[in-house]
C-alpha cells in the first residue's frame, strides 16, 4: 500500500470519527428549543467527509475504504436531513433525507458488505452491517412514508421482512424478537394507513382545501388581531397503539395535516431527484450524490410550515418542559397548537390504584392555582395517562397542568376518554376541541386498527367517514370521487356559514384566517354532525365538544349541516346506517 494511499484512509478516519462525535451531540439534542448549531457543525464535518471521498475515491479504496463506510457516511447525512426536516418543517429537507437514502439503497451499499462473511470476526462483523442496514431501511421507511411514496412503502417493507428472514437463517442463534416486532408493527401500521388508497394527500392542498368563494368572508376577521400557527406540540401516548419504529399513527396524520402539499416546480425537482439520482452501475463513484442539492429546491409559491415537536411517550414532566421551552419563544402573533392523544386512565390494579391515591393529595398542594372542586385528583376520569402499562401517579395529566401556558394563545385538540376533563380548564381563555367519550362504529367493524377515530375525522374526513360507516377499501373509483366533491362543496358551505356567522366567540374569530386551523374547525362540525346523526339518542357520549361554544348556525341540527351528510350517505349507499330524523329524502 502506497504512503498516500494510507495517509488518505487515515484521514478519512479521523474525519469520520470527529464526524461521529458532532453527529452524536447532535443526535441526543431534542428538536425544539434551539441547538441548530450542533445540527450545522455534524452537517459541517460530514460535508467535509463526502467531499474527500469523492475527491480521492481511488486512493482510499486502496487504502482499505470499504463499501459500507461510504454507506454509513450517506446514512448519517440522511439522517440529519431528516432531523432537520422534524426540527424546522422544510419539505426540501425531507426530499434531501429521500434522495441520499435511496442512493445508498440503489447502491446496495450496506448489502453487498453484510454478503462477505468469511469466518469468526468478519463473520461478527458480517452481523453488526447487517443491523446497520436493518436499521438504516426502517429509517428510509419513515421517509418514505412521509413522502407518500406507496411504491417505494411496498417495495421496503417487502425487503425489510425479506432481510430479517435472511438474518435469522443466517444466524440462527441471535434473538431476532425485537425485529420481529418491528414487522408486526409494520404491518399494522401499513394496513391502517393503505385502508383508502384511492385518498388524497393529508397535507393542506390549495386545490382542494381552499374556497375562494369565502375568500371575502374570511378577510373580514383581518381588522381584528390575528394569529397564526407557527408552533405544535404533537404527542399521543396509548396502550397497542398503532405505530412504526417512534412515529405513531395518531401523530404521523396530524403532523402531515399541518403542512403544505408541496406543488409546482418543487414537486417536479423532487420526481426529478428520486427517478434519476440513481446509478445504474453499483460499483461506481457516489460523487453523483449532490449534498447541497435540498438547499437548492423551494416551493416558493407556499408559506412555510408550522414547526412541530413530535414527543414520543413522554412523561407528563418532560411534556409540560416541552411546552414551557416552546411557550418562550412564541411570538406576540403566534397561537401554539397541542394536540395530545391519550388514554383515559391506566390499567387497574392494587398497586397503581394506590400510589394514585396517595399521590393526589400530593399533587393538589403543589399546584399553585386554585381548583373548583378541592378533591378533583381523586376521580378516576379528570386527568389523561402518560405512561407505561401499569403505573399511575405522576404520570397523570390534569387539566390544571396547562393553566400556566394559557397565559399564551393556545389551540388544544384533546383526543381522549377523558378529553371532557377539559371543559372545566381554568385560566385564559382557549380553543379546544374534545374527542367524544366514545369511539363508534358498525356493528362487527373493527374500528381500533385504523388510529383514533376522532383524530381521523380531522385529518382525513373522508377515510374516517368510511370507516365509520363499515364501508371497506374495495371501493368504486367513481363513487369515491363523488364523495369527495361532496364532501368538498359541504367544507365550502360550512366555511362561509362559519365566517359569516354573527356572534362568533373572539377566540375562534382570531384563528379563522390561519388556513390549517380553519381547517379543523370545519372538519370537527362535519364530525360532530355525523355522529350526531350516528347516534341520534345518545349525544352526551358519542359526540365531540368545543370550546367556546361554536354558533347555532353551525350544529348538527342546521339544515344546511345535516343536507350534505345525507347527500354523501346516499352516494356511499350507506343511508340506512345514520338515522336522518324528518328528512325530506325519507318523506318520500
């Protein structure tokens, strides 16, 4: 081996080790709050680091680079493209994350190191790329998924399931039980979200999710103070949830429901990137990955996205930090959005039973506001869970909890059993809205697989409706397509009836003109109107609530509400499972 051959290879080395240590700093920070420039300096090092590769590629293959080291090298810029994408909300970053893992995958990086065993520590070594390409497909997964990139979905998971099955043949004495479960959260999770693969995006699509009709009526709030989404807080925290490596389906709906549909130009770089990006020779240079090339693609026809927090599993400590970091940089013009989807109450035995109770008393005395009813902590449906199966305690959220962040503007969206706890919340006025107590659904249809129900109706209506109504994916095209335009007319008319409603609580007038929020609000009246024509006998605990009150003009009961929920049933011939009490269809 030449000198310069092995002075190059050290050098590589020595760059990707200082490489790893930004990388790592960067990695264990939380994605909020600061810290872009721990992010920076890893993008720093690892630019560095790809440039001397593709500079003196010859010279460090000879020095004994190895396959899989370019692929680590990919890898790790993949991944902070991607956190950078959870930390600011660019899509442009997202499409960065795409394109470096799908050349790592085209290139077979990872697999063609993992095929050279040879014996006793290759073979150990053999093992250890193999975890790494395991792990690097389930992250490529996750953006793919986000991408909406069914295609690549299908094709992935079939080579994950295909490379866990390889693995165990080839290593019959490792415990595979961890990926095995990750496979079966897998399949749940595609399942769920492929149950209507005729739907549209979930992101805000000017197309279809705006109405210039009431373009005149939305305007009129603009005289008074206005706020826009800029932050939220996404976390859901519940027992066999469905979800995928820490992306659960409750947050991954509700995180793309808060962003743009890319469009245009942007949307055709992306294609660009992902079809031609790759090489067809695999033992070629890599110098076709650009590094710079997401910085250079903008959709500049959209405003930028609200940035999230996505928490998974939190305690209700690190919740309620996150909020208070969060709550200290929102701007005078900004509202914050905390959607939290959780369960009720813990499982019941003895021993939770017991700490809950002696820790209630504990609870109440530390809170510094004062509470209406002075034993609340004691009922067992005033609070909403955050933690492991079993426990209790410390890991109840009550109501209370949020007083001190209401200080700020605020949009709650509570989906949860107990979300009628909320009602009573104290401090500055909010907007909330509140799942029903209970989900419904059809007789013999499984509802549970499909994410939570109420969550469901605010970020894909049209599924969730279906769903509800036991109507499956074997779906004619045409009749969907019509459900769709008459679910689009029927938001167009409840906009325009909302924005021009007389008496509308200032607590909704401010959020009216951001398009995201509005767009709940109308998704939550259809919501509400269809389970109330679901279950016209029993409101109090099969319907959502909101508050303040939303106005007459918009309740289930308005004729102009209930007309295209009868229209849409009909087109879905599923009429006879709603019960449309003194329709003029029903007369005839």
């Amino acid at each position: 081996m030449a000198d310069g051959e092995a002075g190059a290879y050290r050098e590589f080395k020595a760059l990707s080790e200082a490489a790893d240590r930004k990388f790592a700093r960067a990695r264990d920070l939380p994605l909020y709050g600061g810290g872009d420039h721990h992010s920076r300096k890893a993008f720093k090092a690892y630019t560095r680091l790809w440039r001397l590769q593709q500079e003196r590629r010859r010279e460090l293959v000879a020095g004994g680079l190895r396959r899989w080291e370019i692929g680590e090298v990919a890898s790790r810029i993949g991944q902070l493209y991607y956190a950078r994408y959870l930390r600011t909300a660019e899509p442009r970053s997202l499409v960065g994350a795409y394109v470096f893992y799908e050349a790592i995958y085209s290139r077979g990086y990872f697999g063609a190191a993992a095929g050279a065993e040879g014996g006793g520590s290759g073979r150990h070594q053999a093992l250890l790329i193999r975890y790494k390409e395991l792990r690097f497909i389930a992250r490529f997964l996750v953006v793919a998924m986000l991408m909406r990139r069914a295609e690549a979905v299908d094709h992935l998971a079939g080579r994950l399931r295909a490379l866990v099955e390889e693995t165990k043949a080839a290593y019959p004495k490792t415990n595979f039980k961890e990926w095995k479960q990750v496979l079966q959260e897998l399949g749940r999770f595609l399942k769920a979200d492929g149950a209507y693969k005729g739907s549209r995006s979930l992101r805000y699509d000017n197309l279809f999710d705006s109405y210039p009709s009431n373009l005149v009526s939305i305007a009129r709030f603009h005289s008074k103070r206005v706020l826009k989404l800029k932050e939220a807080v996404l976390t859901s925290y519940r027992r066999s949830e469905v979800k995928f490596t820490e992306l659960t389906l409750d947050t991954y709906r509700m995180l793309q429901c808060l962003e743009w549909e890319p469009t245009g130009s942007y949307q055709i770089a992306a294609k660009e990137l992902t079809e031609n990006g790759t090489v067809s020779d695999q033992s070629g240079p890599s110098g076709l990955i650009d590094i710079q090339l997401s910085t250079e693609i903008s959709d500049g026809s959209l405003p930028s996205n609200p940035q999230k927090a996505i928490i998974y599993h939190p305690t209700v400590s690190h919740l309620l930090a996150v909020l208070a970091t969060i709550c200290e940089e929102l701007s005078q013009d900004s509202i914050l959005l905390i959607y939290i989807s959780a369960s009720g109450c813990a499982e019941q035995n003895m021993a939770s039973q017991k700490y809950a109770s002696s820790s209630s008393s504990h609870a109440t005395a530390a809170s510094s506001f004062s509470i209406d009813k002075p034993n609340s902590h004691n009922s067992p449906d005033n609070h909403l869970w955050l933690g492991p199966r079993g426990s209790g305690g410390p890991n109840n959220l009550y109501p209370e909890d949020l007083i001190p962040f209401t200080r700020y503007p605020l949009f709650l969206v509570i989906d949860s059993e107990n979300s009628h706890a909320f009602k009573a919340e104290k401090g500055e006025p909010a907007a909330l809205l509140l799942s029903p107590r209970i989900s419904s659904a059809m007789p013999g249809v499984e509802s549970t697989g499909h994410g939570s129900q109420f969550t469901y109706f605010l970020t894909a209506p049209m599924q969730a409706f279906c769903q509800l109504a036991g109507i499956t994916s074997d779906i004619d095209t045409d009749t969907y397509a019509n459900a769709e335009n008459i679910l689009f007319s029927a938001l167009e008319e409840y906009e325009g009836i909302l924005c021009t409603s007389v008496g509308l609580n200032n607590v909704w007038g401010q959020v009216v003109p951001d398009p995201f929020l509005r767009r709940l609000i109308l998704r939550f009246i259809f919501c509400r109107a269809v389970l109330f024509y679901f279950h016209p006998e029993d409101h109090e605990q099969h319907l959502p609530t909101c508050l303040p009150s939303l106005p007459d003009s918009v309740s289930p009961t308005a004729e102009a509400i209930k007309t295209p929920i009868l229209l849409l049933a009909e087109n879905l011939v599923v009429s006879n499972r709603f019960r449309f009490r003194d329709s003029r269809h029903n007369k005839k």
